[in-house]
C-alpha cells in the first residue's frame, strides 16, 4: 500500500452564492439602505487523529472521522445615514443559520440573530475630535446533539451577548492622535449571566513623512461558548467532556510598532514591524486529562478531552509585514511579506488546575508541567512559534500568476498521554513519539497559479497547492494535504 494515498475519507465540496445590494435615497440625501447575503452547501470530512506513520499517514484512525453535510446561510441588512451636519448613523444586522448534519452523533444546528447600532460626529474640541458610541446585541439558540453535556440534556441551549460602548478619537497636536474607549459585556449563557467593562487606548505619531508610530493597551473579557462548556461527544475511543463550571478568560494586551511607507521605482508600499504582548488570567484549553467517571478500560480509564481554565498564559512576539504594488513596464506587480514569531508560554507551570482520583482513590494533581510532553521554556501544546508568509503576483493583459510560500515551525509540546498511550499500545503504531522525534526543523509549502481573463467580468484559473508534494502536519496527528490541482472559474456581476 502506498502510505501518501489519499483515500475516500479526505474530501471537501462547496458550493457558494453571494450577492450584495445598496440603493442610494433620492429624496433623502445621505441616506443609503441595502440586503447583503451568503448561500454555501458543503459536503466534508475531519479527520481528529491519521492511522498511523507506515502505511496509514492519510488514513484515519478507525472511528475518528467525522463526514459533515453543511448549510450556512446568511443575510446581512443595513442603513446608513449622514446628516446635514455630519452626524453618521449606521444598523446594521444579521441573521445567521448554520445546521451541520454530522455522523458520529454530532449534528448541530444553530440560529443567531445579531444587530448593531453606531453614531459617530466631529467636533472641534480644541481640536479635531471625534466621538463613537453604539450598541451591539446578539442572541444564539443552538439545536445540537453535538451539546448535550449541559443543564438542558436535549441539546437545547441559547447565548445571548449585549454591549455598549463609547470611544474618542482625538488629534491632540499636528502629529499626534489620540484614541482611548470603553465597552460594557453582559453575557448569558442559558442561566448562567455575566457582565464586564473592558478599556481600551491607543495613540499614533506621525515622526517623519511616511513613518507612523503606534502603541496601544486594551483589556480583553471572552465568555465560553456553547460548546466549550456543553460538547459532549467522541471520537474514536477518545471523549470530549463538558465543562459547565468554565470560568470567562480575562486578558490585557500590548502593542507597540512603526509603519514606514517607501517608493522603489515603479513600486509603493510600506513595511510595518509590530511587537505584541498578551497576558491571560483563567486562561482557557482544550486539555487531555482523566475527566470521565466511567475509569473502565473500555472508556480509555476516563481519559478524554475538556476545555479547562488552565491558569495563566502570557504570549509575546514579534511580526514584520511589507506589502507593495506597481508596474514593471507593461506587467502589474503585488507583493506581500510577512514573518511572525511568538512565545506562547504558561505562567503558572506548576499550579494544579484540576486533581486526577484514580479508581483506587489517589489523588494526584493535574498542572501544565504534569501533561506536558516538553516543559522546556515552557511553551503551550500544540502552539506553532514561527510562521513566514509571502505572496508575489503578476498581471500582464488577461494573463495573470503568482506564487506563495509559507513556512510553519514544528510544534514542541503535545499532552504526554498522546505518547503514553502509544506506548502501552493503548492508540495502536499511531507513531507520534517518531513523529516528533523525526520532524523539528518546521516546513516550507509553495503553491503556484496561472489566471486568464476571458472577459471583463470572467476569469479562469488553474492553482498547485503544495507544490512539492511535502508531506507535514501542522498538528501533529492530523496530516496536511498533499499535492492538488485545482480549476477555478470566477464570475465578476
């Protein structure tokens, strides 16, 4: 057998239609009103975990692909309005249906309806200033078997969110803007109700002609979801246990950067150098552990998977970008760079966020620094520290091209049960622990493409993803996909 064959289990069929719409008022001036919306049918498979490293790397494991038949669909309303003296308005609303008819025992379904309401005026208050208040509201009812794991065993759950906010944009001396807000929470999650402020600030200056300095601080309040707290499933012989107890994750962020715009002959861009900071209070994880009552050999001994506040997180890095266009004689160049690096590490390595009672009645506390497989540096699972990212395009007449690399670094640290598992042969030849042993350097992927415009409206293209066929995997036990061809028919109405 041929172990890079893909076989039936690893598909993807789309089918989308969009449509956008906007009429202009004729007897009111200022005033604009329109119907965007978004149709796609899909048909799907995921696989959680490949069989194994021989003859299995594009096969799953028995038991851990999920086939999905999908619907989505949206419509998006809006009104704009500007008045006599510059005061803009603007509703904007949503309605969002998903239903994903999955096997395994989990379909879900959802429905959100979403709506926004923003003003914003100028004034001159010692300068120009602008002022920006609004409300936001947001309500899901959510049909799944997929979150049964909650108060309402049927599936039945609902989330609704609700905000306020108010933000001033002020340009304090020639060069100087200033920008500070703040945004009021409220989250309910069926009974369950929460409520937060959350502040932000910014300022940006202009130190010579196309060089722009930033920095910025803002607190940040993310309530679980659904389906952190309710999912209830498995895959495989592996379970996903809700966690109906998940506290919100609370975080502060930090930026600083330079922007600094260039022209080189016939081409104009900018660079941007970024460097970011993010600490985590409660952080939240998708964590393997001994969650389950059931310690039965044929319930894995309680071993699955459960989103759990694991303490604190902080994440510090850097990012580079340059973007570019212009012309080349006759040809139409576009060029796009990026490199980030990041430091995602655990704060609180040996603080025990869970205890693990064994069927005997030890109990052993659970922390970062005892489910990991590589505490050196202590950096998070399965987190990816370097990306690089470059896009060159070219358009000549009707014919157009392009090529795109990227590179992922490899992930460090997985959970050590993966490797213990595998061990006592309780995962079957999975080959993880070669896996990561064999693959430390990261990987670059190219894919090329070739366009021609038929028309004005009508473009044909042919795309290469992974060129070189590589074979890698950004999460480890779940392959990329190898070489493929793609034709593309685009239609412009």
């Amino acid at each position: 057998q041929d172990p890079y064959r893909l076989n039936n289990g690893g598909y993807e069929h789309r089918t989308r239609f969009n449509f956008a719409t906007r009429w202009r008022n004729q007897k009111i001036a200022g005033l604009n009103y329109g119907l965007n919306g978004n149709v796609m049918k899909s048909h799907s498979t995921n696989v959680f975990l490949w069989d194994n490293l021989t003859d299995g790397l594009y096969r799953p494991l028995p038991g851990t692909l999920t086939n999905t038949n999908g619907t989505q669909s949206y419509l998006d309303p809006f009104v704009n309005y500007i008045g006599p003296k510059g005061t803009q308005h603007t509703l904007h609303g949503r309605w969002y249906r998903q239903n994903f008819d999955n096997d395994n025992n989990q379909s879900n379904a959802n429905d959100m309806l979403y709506g926004e309401y923003q003003v914003q005026r100028q004034f001159d208050l010692l300068g120009p200033t602008t002022i920006t208040a609004g409300i936001t509201g947001q309500h899901v009812t959510s049909h799944a078997v997929l979150y049964s794991g909650g108060p309402n065993s049927d599936g039945e759950n609902t989330a609704t969110n609700v905000a306020g906010y108010l933000q001033v944009d002020k340009k304090l001396v020639e060069r100087l803007m200033l920008s500070a807000g703040l945004r009021y929470e409220h989250f309910r999650v069926n009974d369950d109700k929460q409520a937060e402020p959350v502040f932000r600030a910014g300022a940006t200056y202009q130190l010579f002609e196309g060089t722009f300095l930033r920095a910025s601080y803002g607190q940040g309040y993310r309530f679980p979801t659904i389906g952190e707290r309710y999912i209830l499933t498995s895959v495989g012989s592996f379970h996903i246990y809700p966690n109906i107890d998940l506290q919100p994750e609370t975080s502060v962020n930090m930026e600083v950067g330079i922007k600094q715009g260039f022209k080189l002959g016939g081409i104009t861009g900018y660079a941007d150098l970024t460097a970011f900071r993010q600490d985590f209070d409660h952080y939240v994880e998708f964590t393997f552990g001994q969650w389950g009552a059931d310690r039965s050999p044929a319930n894995l001994l309680g071993f699955g998977f459960k989103s759990v506040n694991t303490g604190g997180a902080r994440i510090t890095g850097s990012e580079i970008a340059i973007a570019g266009k212009g012309n080349l004689g006759a040809v139409e160049l576009t060029l796009l760079l990026g490199y980030t690096h990041a430091l995602p590490v655990s704060t609180t390595p040996d603080q025990a966020y869970a205890i693990s009672t064994s069927t005997s009645g030890v109990e052993t506390p659970v922390s970062y620094a005892s489910t990991s497989s590589d505490t050196t540096g202590n950096i998070l699972k399965f987190r990816v520290q370097n990306l690089f990212r470059s896009d060159i395009g070219a358009t000549w007449k009707r014919f157009s091209g392009g090529i795109s690399v990227r590179y992922n670094s490899h992930v460090r640290n997985i959970d050590q049960a993966f490797l213990d598992f595998e061990q006592i042969g309780a995962l079957g030849d999975i080959g993880i622990a070669e896996w990561m042993r064999t693959h430390t350097t990261g990987d670059w992927i190219t894919d090329v493409r070739i366009g021609y415009a038929i028309t004005k409206q009508v473009k044909a293209s042919f795309i290469v993803n992974n060129l070189s066929n590589e074979v890698y995997a950004i999460r480890p036990m779940a392959i990329e996909a190898p070489r493929n061809f793609q034709v593309q028919l685009a239609l412009d109405l």
